[in-house]
C-alpha cells in the first residue's frame, strides 16, 4: 500500500527553490516511436510485420527475420516481475536526487522482457500492468502498475513523477465565464486541487453560473482578461509563483470562412483570444512555470491547451477560426520546447464539436462540457500530452494519421469534414 | 541450421603469449588512454629486449580512445604493423585479442603481435561512459534510474538468488577470498583485508549488490605480446602455449534474463580441443565484475552443474593457497577496473601463474589456466563471452 502524501505546507520564501533536473533525455530517432505513444498513454512495441515477431529495445530491422518492416503496435498490457533492484546510487542526477528508486525486469505477455520503473506496491515476482508514458525529460518510459488498483496507488513517488496529478496543486483556469470553465473548476476540485484560481473577465458583468462557480470548494474567482497584456500581467504578479497547472478555457469560435465574411474585425478578435491570449499568458506564466518545475508536491506540471480538433487541419464552415487555433497549435509545439528541461508537460486537448452557443448549428455527437473537463482532468492524472475528446476528434486524428493531406481534400469538399 | 561437421579446430600449434604486463593502477589520473597504451607498449618492448619495428601486429582494446582508434595510434606511437586490430569487447577482450593474434602469427600474417588495453579515469568519464555506452542502453536501459553495471548485475543477482537459492555469504565468499589474493599482488588498489562480515554489512548500491560487489573503476593498462615458439626461444622469454579458445556473441537471445553465457553453448568443444578437464586446470581466472558472473562461468564452463555454482563455492577454498585458486591477483573486484584492461587482467595474471613469475603469491606447481571474458552490457546482459586454455612451460 502506498502512503499518502500529504497536502504541502505553505512555502517558506526564504527556502531555496530545487531547479529542476532531467532523467537522460537523449534517444536513437527510431526511439521516439516510443516517445510519441507514451505522450498519448498507449504501450507500443515494434512488431514485425513479416514474422510477427514483438521486438524492443527500439530496432531497424528484425531480429528474428531481418525484415525492416518493423510497425510500432499497442501490445497487451500484462507482465510479471521476474527481477527487481532499488537503485541506491546513481550516476544522473535527477535519479540521484530521488533514490532510492526501484526499477525490474519484466516478462511481458507480449513475449518479451523489458526493464521497467517498478510501483511501490507490486509483490516480489507478482503479475503487473504495463504504462507507457513520457518522464520528465518528455521521452517515453515504460512503468509498471499492480495489476489491481492499491490505496493511494497515484502517490507513489515514481509514479507521480510521471503523472500532473492535480492533488495538492494548485491550477488556473483562464476563463470562468463559460459551461466549460465552470465545469472545469469543478472536475478540478473534485479530483483534490488544493486552490483552482478561475479567470473572469470584467468582474461586474453578471453571468450564468456565477454562483455556482464560487461555491465550488477551493475556487478562487479571479480578474482575468486574456486579451489585456495588463490582466494578465497583473495575475501573474500576484498568483504565478502558485500555478502549478494552468488551464486555458478561453476561446472565440465563429462560424464562417475568409470569403464571405466582411473585413478583419471578427478574425481579429478570434486571434486576439485563440493567438495571442495564450502568447500573453506564456510571456505572464510560463517563466514561473519553468522555475518550479522540481519545487516538491505541489511541482508545476502542466499547461493544458484546449483546441478544437480543426486547429490540426482546416474545416473551411469555420475557417477563420479554425486558422486561428493552427496557430495556437502551432505555438504549442514552440511552448514544449520552451518547457523542455522544466518538467513541464504541454497537454493539447484537441475536442470536437462542443455543445454550446456558438456550435448549436452543429450536428451530434458532440462534446459536453463536462465530458471535456472529465477527460482533461483523467488525462492530467495519467500524466498524458495528447488527447482527443469526442467522437468527431477521435475519427479526425485518425484520418489525419493516416494522411494528413487525404483529409485536408475531404475537407474542402462540399460534404467535408 | 545443420549440425556441424566432424571437422575439428586446427590447435594453434607453434604460437604463444609471453611477456605479461601491468601497468600499476590509479584511482583517478589526468592522463589519456593513449598515455596507459604507450606506457605498456614501452613496457613489452623493454621486457622482451625488442624494438618497436620489431613489432609488426597491433592489437587495441579501450573505451577511452576517442576520437582515435587503433589507426590513429600506429602513427601516434610510431608502429608500422602489416596486421592491425580493435577489438571492442571490454571483458571480453583479452582472450579474444588472443585467438586473434594467435591466429595471426601462426598463419604468418604478423611474427610479432603486441595486444595492449589501457583505459584513462578522469573524475567524470565514468558517468559519461554510462551514458552513451551502447543505442540500447541510451534508448532502453540508461533512463531507468542510471543505475549503470550495478543496476543492470543487481537484477541479474536477484534472479540468480531467487531461482538456485545462493545467498549473499556465496558471493560475499568469492570476494572475500580475492581480497586475500590482493594483499600480496603489489598493484591491486584495494590492500585492506576483507571480513565477511563487512562485505554483508556494506553500504547498499542496487540491492541486492552492496559495496564490495562492485569493481572500482580506475586508470590503468595491461599487455602481453603473442610470436612464435621458436622467436621467444630466441628471445629467452618464459612463454605459454594456447590449448583451446572460444568466443561466442549475444548466447541465448531468447532467455529473459541472463542466467548464462556463450560458454555453455561453446564449452564441450573447448575441453575437447584443450585435451584436458576441468578438473587438470590448476587455476581460474575469471571475469569478475560482480561476483554473481564468476559464479556463472563456474558453471558455464563446466567446473559445476548449473545452478551449483553456490555449492561450488562452499565446497572449496578460492585463495592461491587453496583447493581452487581463483582471480589469483584479486581480481577486478580488489585490483581494480581499469576500463578494457580489466578485460586483460585475468589473462595477464594467468601468463604469469604458469610461467611461475607471479608478482604476488604464487600458486604452487601452477602450470596450466583457464581465463574467461565477458562483457559488454548492452541493454540488460553481457554480450560477449571467451575462453582460453593456457599451459606453461612445464605443463
Ligand atoms: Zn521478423
């Protein structure tokens, strides 16, 4: 069983902050197969296409048969632990700083063996789960879980560093005014944030949900305009020493291509959300962030980007919009390179038609609020960087992996998207 | 795959090694490996009242080289060799180097082949070694805990101790007996004497490995030169026949933790061409880098059952004085690990056991040794494995 770990005492200013460190980030580029699995949650291996045969460490050509058409695959999760040690001393520093540390041998189903981080709670020779998921170096490890469920299982230490648990932490969320803000507040209280500070802009103008949103435990609403550099400035003088997990829920969605709308303004004001709202709180945010990266239990962890699935390629119904969250995207990928050696994880959420106002022409399935908080929240407490939410965004990501450029031509058919 | 045809090994009939070299360790040294490999090289020229022209095969091993390989040091060091070698075994490297250069002088590719190993230990090669030591290991091994060779012999401990019942005492017993080996070999850098009990009582590196389990990695360099019968009765030299040698990569692919080395699938073959049992062999010299591999290439090589090898070691006494002299300068694990010379070590030591010129205590009537190399973890085990049957002048 593991113990508990408790909520952290108020931070004593005077206390050195620990900088952060990194277990060894460097990998062969046909290893980042691997990375690029465990940034969505899934255990891949390679398989051979010919022979069938299930290989790792990362390979280019089979052992087995000497194919080269070796296929990165989900494999089953199960193994058990054949051998074990707890690392007492280490030669990287990162590890060094946190031993003991305990990591095994396991043979997987799958029918191979893997070294692995080992969990607290697995009996000497017991059977495991296998995660794969990317550490803090923001490459892809394999972890093994007990099979069942433990008391406390997400606290135990190694596995939390490679988790945003939002236990204990503290997180923003850059707008309230909306269902998802609201809804996102709450799946972060319930899952044991200890303060979720939430964004509103002009404080006075009523909106719905306003009370329900401050009764929300450990909910601090907060003055927040993401299209004012001075807000965002202002909050972070104030709170970005205790933001561990930033959420922005801010978006502008308008439907409408380039052609037939009239002028600039309505584009203008989508990028002044969806661009440079996110820019603003990065230049505000993100240097606190990147500090704190190793400052204990309540660590910063993570910054949640919250996308609609056509910032990965054009829907032209919502064309303009859609431009201005490939650039969002786009900036996210500038944000985790800017993160690296932080810790920091960036989190893109990329969702499907929302249910709200502004998509209520759209036809089903769509994305509830708080079906979007709930998996945003799921994906912070396995420690993800890529998900998608919904239907729509599931069968789009597919496409796109596919062929980006295939799914880029159905789009610009008149039954597109 | 057919079995293989009746057609047995031709035996390296007219060949031997002779002039064992060490050069003492050091903990630490500014020094580079090119620095330790000239040393001994100097060394094997002085001994054996050659010149250095007279050297006309090379054979390298180090990991510390970089950006330079054996090429790089025929023109550093003045050689012109007709035949030239690098060989990247680590523990291995010795025996192989070996039944290369054998090979090499009795098919007359080379007269003269000088086979040296020298690693530098500068205060922070170690930790970069580890890091980029193999694509697996970067990839696979080295982001779990960094733990190096510990972690990776730890969980190799464990299996072993889980699945035949050894004990720490059985290892502890290995190390404790090298340690006596070491009190009288002039350059082992650990000269304490070893208790038992302070090997159970030693500081935990990767459990179940602790302290005394580990070799401490150093600066250092290791040589002996390889020519006819006929030239090192011309030079006077105290010289060692070859009787048998094997050499085998990545064994048993398919087990999922090692529990054995190439030797098992070599070892009746090796007998066979040596001529002689386990039990003729009047000392063992084994790769020793963590006391479990000893104990398996006791078994390997057929001294035990598999899976006996802690019984083994109960049942007999491993100092130089005893019913089964073992690591008989102390080994890597009391001498020291100096980089691809602790791949040398054991077979230099072994030179000078049969040849009856031992720097420390010599094993009485010693004249015919096996030595062993293994190393190279990869990912999660050694990958090369060696042997060689050496009989002196007297055997
Ligand atoms: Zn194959």
């Amino acid at each position: 069983m593991t113990e508990a770990i408790k909520r952290p005492r108020r931070k004593d200013p005077q206390k050195r902050t620990v900088l952060p460190t990194l277990p060894p980030t460097s990998r062969s580029r046909r290893a980042l197969g691997f990375s690029v699995a465990a940034a969505e949650g899934r255990f891949v291996l390679q398989k051979c296409d010919d022979c069938e045969a299930v290989t790792y460490p990362p390979r280019e050509a089979c052992p087995k048969c000497l194919s080269m058409n070796l296929e990165w695959r989900d494999m089953p999760e199960g193994g058990k632990l054949i051998a074990e040690t707890t690392i007492q001393t280490s030669t990287n520093v990162y590890f060094r700083e946190r031993t003991p540390w305990r990591v095994g041998t396991i043979a997987l189903d799958a029918g191979i063996p893997v070294l692995a981080h080992i969990h607290g709670d697995i009996a000497e020779g017991g059977r495991v789960r296998m995660i794969a998921r990317t550490d803090k170096s923001g490459q892809g490890v394999l972890m093994a879980l007990p099979e069942q469920e433990t008391e406390n299982m997400a606290d135990d230490k190694q596995l939390r560093e490679l988790t945003c648990d939002p236990k204990h932490r503290r997180a923003l969320i850059t707008d309230g005014r909306t269902q998802l803000g609201q809804a996102m507040a709450k799946a972060l209280s319930a899952a044991g944030a200890s303060t979720v500070f939430v964004g509103v802009a002009e404080t006075w103008r009523p909106f719905a949900g306003a009370d329900a949103l401050a009764a929300i435990p450990n909910v601090e609403v907060i003055a927040l305009d993401v299209t004012d550099t001075v807000s965002v400035n202002e909050l972070a003088s104030e709170i970005g020493g205790k933001v561990d997990i930033l959420i922005n829920t801010a978006e502008y969605v308008r439907a409408g291509g380039a052609m037939d709308r009239d002028g600039i303004v309505t584009a203008r004001d989508e990028m002044e959300v969806n661009y440079f709202g996110p820019l603003r709180l990065i230049q505000a945010f993100g240097p606190g962030m990147r500090f704190r990266g190793a400052d204990g239990v309540n660590s910063a962890c993570a910054w949640v980007n919250l996308l609609s699935v056509y910032a990965l390629s054009n829907w032209p119904a919502y064309g303009s919009t859609s431009a201005s969250q490939a650039a969002a995207y786009s900036l996210s990928q500038c944000l985790r390179g800017e993160f690296h050696g932080s810790g920091v994880k960036v989190l893109n959420a990329l969702f499907g038609p929302l249910e709200e106002d502004w998509r209520q022409h759209l036809p089903p399935p769509k994305v509830t609020p708080e079906g979007l908080a709930k998996a945003v929240v799921g994906a912070l407490q396995q420690g993800l960087e890529e998900l998608t939410v919904g239907a729509v965004a599931d069968d789009f990501l597919t496409r796109w992996k596919q062929d980006p450029r295939v799914l880029a031509r159905e789009l610009t058919q008149p039954e597109g998207a | 795959m057919t079995k293989r045809d009746a057609r047995v090994r031709q035996a390296y009939d007219g060949v031997v090694a002779a002039v064992p070299i060490t050069i003492p360790y050091q903990r630490y040294s500014p020094e580079p490996a090119h620095w330790w490999i000239a040393r001994a090289l100097g060394e094997l020229v002085r001994t054996a009242g050659i010149t250095p022209q007279d050297i006309d095969g090379f054979c390298v091993s180090s990991f510390t080289l970089f950006p330079d390989t054996a090429v790089g040091l025929t023109q550093h060091l003045g050689l012109t060799p007709r035949w030239l070698d690098h060989i990247p075994m680590g523990g291995a490297s010795g025996v192989v180097s070996l039944r290369r250069a054998a090979r090499a002088v009795q098919c007359g590719d080379a007269e003269m082949v000088a086979c040296v190993s020298g690693d530098a230990n500068h205060v922070d090669s170690f930790r970069r070694m580890l890091s980029s030591f193999s694509r697996f290991a970067q990839d696979a091994s080295y982001p779990y805990g960094s733990g190096g060779p510990n972690a990776s012999f730890a969980l190799m401990t464990d299996h072993y101790m889980k699945t035949t019942g050894a004990m720490r005492e059985d290892f502890g017993k290995i190390c404790v007996a090298q340690r006596d080996n070491a009190l009288s070999f002039p350059h082992a850098l650990m000269k304490k004497p070893l208790s038992l009990e302070q090997y159970i009582s030693a500081r935990p590196i990767s459990d179940p490995i602790a302290l005394f389990d580990c070799v401490m990695p150093c600066a250092g360099a290791e040589a002996f030169l390889v020519m006819s019968e006929d030239a090192a009765k011309n030079l006077d030299l105290p010289a060692v026949r070859v009787l048998s040698t094997i050499e085998r990569h990545n064994a048993f692919p398919d087990d999922p933790i090692q529990i054995r080395g190439g030797w098992e699938m070599d070892r009746d073959e090796f007998w066979a061409m040596a001529g002689i049992a386990p039990d003729d062999v009047d000392l063992l010299e084994t790769y020793d880098d963590y006391p479990v591999i000893s104990m398996m290439q006791f078994e390997d090589l057929g001294f035990c059952k598999k899976g006996e090898g802690a019984e083994f070691v109960r049942g007999h006494d491993l100092t130089n004085g005893g019913s089964f002299p073992h690591n008989t300068s102390g080994g890597q694990l009391s001498v020291g690990q100096a980089g691809a010379a602790g791949g040398y070590l054991g077979l230099v030591e072994a030179l000078r056991q049969v040849t009856g010129t031992a720097l420390g205590r010599q094993v009485e009537g010693a004249k015919t040794a096996v030595v062993s190399g293994f190393g190279m973890i990869n990912y999660d085990r050694g990958l090369c494995s060696g042997a060689a049957a050496l009989a002196g002048p007297g055997a």
